[in-house]
C-alpha cells in the first residue's frame, strides 16, 4: 500500500502522512486527509510536493495539511491549511490566495420548488437585473474613497448601516461580517481604484448564485438547527474580493519577495514568499488582508440584499414573508489568528486556509447561538449540475485541522477542453431538459464551467466525513443558475 | 537569426489556469510578445482599435519578477481604467535595473464592439524562468 504512493505513508483509509524525510528542510511533517481513491488523483499532481514545500516555512506548528480537495496552486496548494505561531512565524499571501476571502453565502426560505417553479424564468431573469456580472461589469454601488475606506473597515456592518440587509444577517457570517483588525491605509491605491467600481458584483470564472432546491438531508438535527428541510428553496452565492483582492495579493507577493532576503528566510519555492507575522510587512499584509476580506463580505452582503428584492419583485411578498434569511456565509481563502492548545499551552496561530473552510465544533463561541449545539455551518459548492452540500463542523477538526475542512470540487478538465468537449448552448439545452435554466453574461465561456469540467464534489465531502472533520447535513441541488 | 519564424505568443491549456508561452529575439520582444499573449486573453484585441497612446512603466529584482510586474501592471490598466489593448511598444528596459517603460495603444472597453474573453486575477511565478536557448522564451502561469 505505500509503495503505491511513494513515500506517502498511510496512517488510515483517510488520512496519509509525509514524514519529514520525504523532502530535506522540512520543519514538521505533512498530512493528506483524503481516501484512497482521491489519493490516486492526488499524487499525480504537483500537489504533495506543495504540501511538503509548505512545510519549510519558519514557525509552522503541528504539521502541513490538505484536506481531501487538494490540488496544486501557487506554492501553497489549494485546499492547504497551515497555521504557523504568531510569536515567531510567518504570513504567506500564496497561503491566502488572489482571491480574498472568496466564500459562500447560503439563504434559505420558507418556499418549495412548487411555490417558484411556475415563474423560475421570471426569477432568474430578475436576479440576472439585480446582481452585476461577468468581466467588466460595472457595480451599482457609487462609492467614493472614504466610503471605501469605511467598507475597508466595516465590511458587511456597512452594508447593513447602508441599507444593505437585516441587522441579523451579521450574527450568521464569519467574523460577523469584519475582521476588526483591517486598516484601510494599508490597500494601495490601485487595489482601491479596482474596488471603487465592483462592489456589488458577482464576478467571473466560476463565481455564481444559485437557486436551489434541498434534495437531501443526512443530519436532521443539525438541518433543523440550520433552519433547513426537505424540498425547501435556497439560494447560494459564491463570490470574493474581487479586483480589490486580487492586486493587494499581487502587491504583497512583490513586497514578500523582497521581505524574504531581508529575513534570511529560505524557500524551495519562490511563491511561498513570506514575512514574520511581526514584522512591518507582516503586519501590514494582514491589516491589508482583512481589510479585503471585509470588502468581499460587504459584497456579498450586498449580493443577498439584491436577491432578496429579486424575489420580492416576482412573488410580490416581502423578503421577510417568505423567509429568506441567512443561513451562513463563510470564507475559503483566508488567513485567521485563532489559539489553539499547543502541547499543553495555549497559542495564538495564524492559520492559512486556501481554498479551505473552517469547520468549528458544537460549543464554539463563534458559532451563533441558534448552531451552536449542532456545529458551525460549512458550505460546499459542487457544479451546477450535479449540486452542493451543507455540512457542520467537529471537534475533530479541532483537534486535527486546526479547525478547518475541504472547500469544493476541484477541475478536472481544463478550460480549453472544457470548451472542446461541451458546446455552450448545448449545455444550456442540456441542463434545462435536468430542470436547471442559466443564465450566463458570458457565454462563451459558459462549457468551462459546465459540470463535465469538475470532478464530483461528493467524494470529497464523504472523505472529510470518513476522517471526521465535517459531517454531512443536507445537499441541494440547483433549479436556476447565474453565472458571471 | 537564421530568418526562422519565432513563434510570438502561445496560449496553453491547463487544468485550473491558462499558461502563456512567450519568445522574442530579444527580452525586449520577449516582453511585447507576452504583453500581446496576455491582451488575447482578455479580449478579442483584433477589433481593439489603438486609438490612445498609454505609458506603462513597472520595475523587478530579475527579470521574472519584471515580467510579472509588467503584466501585472497591463492587468490594472485594464480593470481599473477599463481600458483595452491591442499594441504595444517597448521604449526601454534597463536589464540591470530591471525596468521597463513602454507604450500601450488602444481604447476604452466598449460592450457593443467589444468581447471580454476572460478575467485574470494574478500572474503567478508558478514555473517562471526568463531563458535563452536560440530565443528569449517565458511561460507565464495566469491565474483566471
């Protein structure tokens, strides 16, 4: 079994480890949650040489992690999770990721496929009105700097004070909404100029809102804590920073590339550059980091809002009247300082999760009341034709991940054969004889996101199930898809 | 040069990401080629008139660090100005200071004449190495 893989050794059917030999320099030893048959998919890839690269950088505490989603990206792989002391670690952009705080949003509401679907057409067409998308696209938000500032700063608590939501919907978001620690000065003038225009928008590439209906539901419990059942309508938003997000990533990943001659720090690769927590740059990319990860909650605080009126407007009820609030909004890419007891101490830790989700256990103070006795809501987008999960947080996580689990189905074809394989239109044809109408401000670029182009988002829930770091709660499926 | 036709630009599958393949005869031409790779991706620059002349400038500490500056910096123009390309000239670039000024024409983005292709979030350092062997090559790995 493990000369199968090299010399990835196999400590369970979900859990593989990289010992430190397998790469000279490595600090702390690797370790793949995933079952065997991600694994063969996953040791094809660059992926496991990441996963033991990441583990060269200084203060790294516990060992270099993938959760079962994991494939390569730059330098960190996506679906890492590294969490290094803050005492004396360092902050990696790369283990972040371009894309600030892309996540997901879920709302749910008290309707049933029968109560939407004679006006679905109607719906989608509103929400495509309401929500801008696609490259390009200009948000509906005016801002000027110091109103940016203050999003900078506030994140979704703007929104909310702008008239952008329901004061609750902050108690169902991560960090509710803003990381306090984010300082507007710290986001160069060009991330700002990006954001002036695009708060408000959806995005591109595989960014979208979906209608869905709750197909499935695996935890009663937990689903009806989450306020779910079967048969019931929600609507999922998957979106980010935007550009905002992506250049205070590239300014920083300059400005570390220089930092890691001036801290004598050694790579095995470039893309792992990095600065002391307390160090000026550190400091810096952090306060930079929540700051865009505020802008992306306000963004898709601001998204929900305009889903809400969409809804109000073709079924002539109130937002309020057909329940559609908030059932959890979550980051993907992020890096959070959380303590953690480390041999017996307790710690305060930077913990990257890039294309990763935190997955906190029943009990947690930052899980919101109402969950708190089933575990924290972690939501996983799968493709639009096959559906998305939600799942709820464990102590096993915990213990093991650093709070943390998988994040969505990974590609599997690239885009360029995606487009070879699946003409656009004959997708839309396609997916509509399923029950799924799109909508696509691009089409031409729709087949890259068709469903053939991703691998099955449920062997990668029911891995982080086998290794406990998650539990399934309910999966839905979609009715009505925008894309950017 | 033995007059062989250098292939310009190349745009490669995959999986996640799209990679750009880029040669010249010089780093300069290596530059303009993948600056030209990079606004076929955007936008289908054929129909991107060079109406306006824009000054570009970016800055390294080797050559791959200023290659990704330097599309880093067209990707901003891009998103920030709303701005489309489909020429581009090197004025200058200082190989021991590493930095680049050039000249970009085109014109504003203009929905009912023009298609955006696809939207890029980074230029990453994935693989980057700036080489001679007969020709000045770079692939660039985009993040979109």
């Amino acid at each position: 079994m493990t000369e199968k893989f090299g010399k990835v050794e196999r400590l369970d059917a979900f859990r593989w480890r990289l010992p430190r030999s397998y790469k000279d320099g490595m600090r702390v030893e690797g370790k793949i949650i995933a079952g065997e048959a991600l694994m063969e998919s996953i040791c094809r890839d660059q992926a496991v040489e990441q996963v033991a690269n990441v583990a060269f950088l200084p203060g790294i505490v516990g060992t270099s992690m993938a959760m079962p989603d994991i494939h390569w990206g730059y330098g960190f792989p996506i679906g890492g999770v590294a969490a290094m002391a803050v005492e004396d670690g360092v902050v990696s952009p790369g283990g972040v990721g371009y894309d600030i705080n892309c996540g997901m949003r879920l709302l749910k509401s008290n309707l049933t496929l029968p109560d939407i679907e004679g006006r679905l057409e109607s719906l989608i067409d509103a929400l495509f009105q309401a929500v801008p998308s696609g490259v390009g696209e200009k948000g509906r938000i005016r801002l000027q700097e110091r109103d940016l500032n203050r999003v900078l700063e506030q994140g979704a608590r703007w929104a909310i004070r702008e008239g952008y939501g329901w004061n609750e919907d902050l108690e169902f978001t991560e960090a509710g909404g803003a990381l306090p620690s984010a300082r507007a000065g710290e986001v160069s003038e060009r991330a700002k100029t990006r954001g002036l225009g695009q708060l408000g928008t959806l995005g591109a590439g595989n960014h979208f809102l979906e209608v869905q209906v709750v197909e499935e539901i695996y935890d009663p419990v937990a689903a009806g804590a989450f306020g779910l059942f079967p048969g019931q309508i929600t609507v999922m938003i998957h979106s980010g920073s935007r550009g905002l997000g992506h250049q205070v990533c590239t300014d920083f990943i300059e400005r570390m590339n220089r930092a890691v001659n001036k801290y004598g720090i050694h790579l095995p690769d470039r893309q792992l550059c990095c600065a002391p927590i307390r160090s000026p740059e550190g400091e810096q990319y952090l306060a930079a980091m929540a700051a865009a990860a505020n802008y992306a909650w306000a963004n898709r605080q601001a998204i929900a809002h305009w889903t809400r009126g969409a809804f109000e407007k073709v079924f002539g009820l109130s937002a309020e009247k057909m329940g559609l609030s908030l059932v959890y909004d979550v980051a993907h890419n992020i890096a959070k300082i959380e303590e953690y007891e480390i041999e017996g101490k307790m710690k305060m830790l930077c913990v990257h999760r890039k294309g990763a989700t935190r997955s906190f256990p029943p009990g947690h103070p930052e899980v919101p009341a109402a969950h708190r006795a089933v575990g924290q809501a972690v939501l996983v987008p799968g493709d639009m034709g096959r559906g998305s999960y939600i799942l709820s947080g464990t102590e096993k996580a915990m213990q093991e991940t650093f709070g943390s689990t998988c994040h969505g189905a990974g590609r599997l074809l690239s885009r360029g054969e995606a487009k070879r394989r699946t003409d656009s239109r004959e997708l839309m044809a396609r997916l509509r004889g399923q029950g799924i109408i799109v909508r696509s401000a691009s089409l031409g670029t729709l087949a890259e996101e068709g469903p053939e182009a991703y691998k099955d988002v449920t062997g990668v829930v029911e891995s982080a199930q086998g290794a406990g770091i998650s539990r399934k709660v309910a999966r839905m499926r979609p009715v009505a898809v925008m894309k950017g | 040069m033995d007059g062989k036709k250098l292939q310009k630009f190349l745009i490669l599958d995959h999986t996640a990401d799209v990679r750009l393949r880029a040669s010249g005869e010089s780093p300069a031409e290596l530059f303009k080629n993948a600056a030209l790779g990079l606004f076929s991706l955007l936008s289908d620059y054929e129909k991107v008139r060079p109406c306006d002349s824009y000054s570009i400038t970016a800055s390294g500490t080797d050559l791959e660090s200023l290659l990704v500056s330097f599309l880093s910096e067209l990707i901003y123009q891009f998103e920030a100005r709303q701005l489309l390309f489909s020429e581009i000239e090197i004025r200058r670039l200082d190989e021991g200071a590493f930095l680049i000024e050039a000249t970009a024409r085109g014109e504003k983005y203009d929905p009912s004449r023009h298609v955006i292709r696809s939207y890029v979030k980074g230029v990453t350092y994935h693989g980057l190495k700036v080489e001679y062997e007969e020709s000045w090559t770079a692939e660039i790995v985009l993040d979109v």
